[in-house]
C-alpha cells in the first residue's frame, strides 16, 4: 500500500492562485524574504514555546528578554527558506518586537490557557474522492493501491469541560486585517478534517504602533461536519486540477513574491501569459 499526502495549505494555496501554487510547490522557486509573514512564523513559534511550558511566574518584561534571542535565531531560519540575496530590515528590531508580543500575550486575561497539545498533527483518508473522480490515484503517476491522505497541523488544542477546542493563532499588522481574518478563516476544514463538530477560537495578535501597545482580539465559533460540504467540494477539485498550472485572476499580484516569474521577468520553465494586474 502507498500513501500520497495533501495538505491543507497546498489545496488552498491553489484554489487561491493556481500560478502561485506552481511556482512554490512544482517548481519549487523560493519567494523573497517578506517581513509580515517572517514575522508571523516567528511569532508562532514563540507561542508554541510559551504554551509548551505549564507556568510561567515572571513579568512580561523577562519573558521578552528570555524569549528575545529565539526570536532572532528564528528570523534567521526564516532567511533560508527565502530567496537568497532578499533584502530585509535589520533583524534585531524585529526579534524585540515579536518576543515583546509574545510575551505580552502570555499575559492577556483572555488567552486560552486549557491548552493540553501544540502543533497538533491531524489526518484523514480522502481517497474516496480521488475514486470519486473516476481516475483514481493514477492522477499522480502513484500505484493503483495509493491512499490518499489529507492532513493538517492545528496551532493548539484546548479542553473545555472535557471537550475539545480547536486554537488558532494569527498576527496581522492592523486592526482592520485583523477583522478580516475572521471573516476569511474556515473553520470547517477542522470539522471535516476531524469529521466531527468542532469548537474553534481565533486569537488575533495586532502588531504594535508608534501610539498603541499590541492588541488582542479573539473570536470563536461551533461548526458542525455538515457545514464542511464546501471543503469536500474544494478538494475534489485541488485533486482533479490540481497538477495543472492555470492563470489567476490578477488578485494580490503585486504584494505576490513570485510576481517577476508569473510576468515573465524571471525565467521559468512554464510559458506563462498572465492578464492580472
């Protein structure tokens, strides 16, 4: 038996921007060094660290100090996984930032604090929806005995009187984003992933401004499997097309790091042609 792996992130990475998908994951061109989402996985690690510990009884300020130079290693890591030469602000400040962040967060009345496991990996078998599609996992090249599974890494998972709860973590750099977020998560791939209602709560870091401390925001809500209809029907389609390289739609292509390639202006193996704007 062979097993063929899809991710969340991939599925929807195409359904976004099939180009995109391409380029990072076929392939496999590095992106330039982008500080936002730099600093967004620092700042996940950081609190993956905090919430691995079961108490803390320092202040704020020796957390920051504490969690100061991870930061900054991690930035560092961060510079490897882009594309070499990136330029970049001076890391330093940054680290002071995100661990102040953190640290901050650990410190907010509202923080989530049942947490019993981090970076929760979950799967499941989805090879009902490659034969679903009449091609079977020969769509890979793979053997015809190929399962194909879907799988998810959750920021955290709660207990809540005994039932659990589904704990993401996002930062954004303005109050607005932060909203939109809320509006763009889905909820319900954890519900289909773990094929059963899910509880789920966002807690929203806003990065600080010259007037104003970092903000924290956190919203929750239950999704029930049956809502999830929408995340069966995306992934038919990711395993249907999703080999197949297709134009985008123009949306956020030019805060996109694979712009250059996508308009011809850096060499690729794929001849594109792309209208977006």
């Amino acid at each position: 038996m062979h097993t063929k792996t899809v991710s969340w992130s991939r599925s929807s990475l195409w359904a976004s921007c099939a180009m995109k998908y391409h380029f990072k994951h076929v392939e496999k061109l590095k992106e330039p060094w982008a500080e936002p989402l730099a600093f967004g996985a620092v700042v996940h690690h950081l609190l993956e660290a905090l919430n691995r510990e079961s108490s803390i009884d320092e202040s704020a300020a020796d957390i920051a100090a504490y969690l100061e130079p991870r930061a900054l290693a991690r930035f560092e890591v961060t510079l490897s996984w882009a594309l070499p030469g990136s330029e970049h602000p001076p890391l330093d400040p940054l680290a002071a930032e995100a661990a102040q962040m953190a640290a901050a967060w650990y410190h907010w009345p509202q923080r989530e604090r049942s947490i019993v496991e981090v970076e929760a990996p979950r799967t499941r078998d989805i090879t009902h929806l490659v034969d679903d599609l009449g091609t079977g996992p020969e769509l890979y090249g793979l053997p015809h005995d190929t399962r194909v599974i879907l799988e998810g890494r959750l920021d955290a998972i709660a207990d809540r009187d005994g039932a659990p709860v589904i704990v993401e973590y996002k930062t954004s750099s303005k109050l607005w984003d932060a909203f939109e977020f809320v509006m763009q998560l889905q909820p319900e791939f954890y519900a289909y992933l773990l094929n059963q209602e899910v509880l789920e709560r966002h807690e929203i870091l806003v990065r600080r401004t010259k007037t104003l401390p970092p903000r924290f925001l956190q919203f929750e809500r239950r999704v029930a499997p049956a809502a999830a209809v929408g995340v069966e029907q995306d992934l038919r389609a990711f395993l249907d097309h999703g080999a197949i390289p297709a134009r985008n739609r123009g949306k956020h292509c030019r805060r996109c790091g694979y712009v250059g390639p996508c308009f011809g202006e850096v060499s690729s193996s794929l001849p594109v042609t792309n209208g977006g704007d």
